[in-house]
C-alpha cells in the first residue's frame, strides 16, 4: 500500500490562510518522514507538496521547489491572485466572461504544465467548483492543456473532482445524505 501527504505550500509573501507557513516546512517533512520510518514495513508513506501555480506571480518558494520529496502536485487556484475557489470572493463570478475566464484557467495549466516542475496536476477542473460553466465545449478549451501534460510528463496524472453538489464546509463532494456526509457507493455508482 502507498499512501502520500501533501499539504498546500507555503508562498512568498503570500498568506491567504489556507497553506502552512514557510516557519511550518521543517516540522511537516520531519513528522511525515518519522511516520516513513516508523511504518515502512507495513506502508510506503510518500512526502509531498502541493504547490499553488500562479501565472505572472513569481511566488512559488525555493525552498519547497528544490526539497527532497517524493512529488510536486501542481495546482491553480488564483486567477491574476484572484482565489476563484474561495467562497469569499464568489461574488468576483459576476465581474467576469465565464468562456474567457474558462480559457485563461486552461492556458494558466498550460504554462504550469510546460514548466516542467510537476510530477502531477491537481484539480484539474476545479474551475467549476461553483459551476461557472463555459458555453463553449470545456473539452476543446482544455485539449492544449491536456497536450502539454502528456507531452512534458507522460505518465503525469490528472486529478479531477466530482462535483454533485454545492460548495461543501468539509470540502468533500459527492452524494450527501441528510446530515451533509458524502454517501461514497451512490457517489461512485453516480462518477462511472
């Protein structure tokens, strides 16, 4: 069995809240790889970071960039530092052409794909997370993307979400039951 952690790096003088702080990065790797030491003969414990890639903001930190871990997940989440996965700032939505907004998302995954520094993409559509949903066919406005990652790392994965629901406060999607958790069979019966 292999099970990775990876928590959201820290940014240059960047803090939304959502990612540990660059004073947090020696304890995080030190506890993950005591937990690598100590249940290596039961489990493969991999370290890992995700990394916020942002166009035209030169934030992503050294530090995290060149560590020694088992893999980099590349992910966006800010648009021009705008955090479109962020309900508080929902409302930016409406100030916004979806199509464009939804080209901008996929040329920014381009570029962080033909960056070469990610073993692996996260949320690769986590634009929708709101369902602000283009007009345009989503599959050609992401063909380029999905060319520049096979082409830069063949055997990169692709990290979607399903989406069945609204924004959760637990983060998690899928078939809800009355109290809000996710149902995992009818969800899986529902992705297939």
């Amino acid at each position: 069995d292999i099970f990775g952690f990876s928590d959201h790096a820290p940014i240059t003088n960047f803090n939304d809240g959502y990612r540990m702080d660059i004073s947090q990065v020696d304890e995080y790797e030190k506890s993950i790889l005591d937990f690598k030491a100590k249940y290596s003969s039961q489990i493969d414990i991999k370290l890992a970071y995700e990394v916020d890639f942002m166009d035209n903001f030169n934030g992503l930190e050294g530090r995290i960039m060149d560590a020694k871990v088992d893999y980099l997940i590349g992910s966006v989440h800010f648009i021009s530092k705008w955090g479109f996965d962020n309900p508080q700032f929902i409302g930016e939505y409406q100030n916004k052409d979806i199509d464009m907004l939804w080209s901008e998302y996929f040329q920014i995954i381009t570029k962080m794909a033909n960056s070469g520094k990610f073993d692996i993409v996260g949320h690769f559509d986590l634009l929708k997370v709101f369902k602000f949903l283009p007009k345009k066919d989503i599959r050609l406005m992401a063909k380029d993307a999905i060319k520049a990652i096979k082409k830069e790392v063949p055997s990169m994965y692709i990290i979607t979400d399903l989406c069945f629901c609204e924004y959760t406060s637990h983060g998690h999607c899928g078939v809800l039951d009355k109290d809000g958790n996710v149902k995992n069979d009818e969800t899986l019966k529902n992705s297939a």
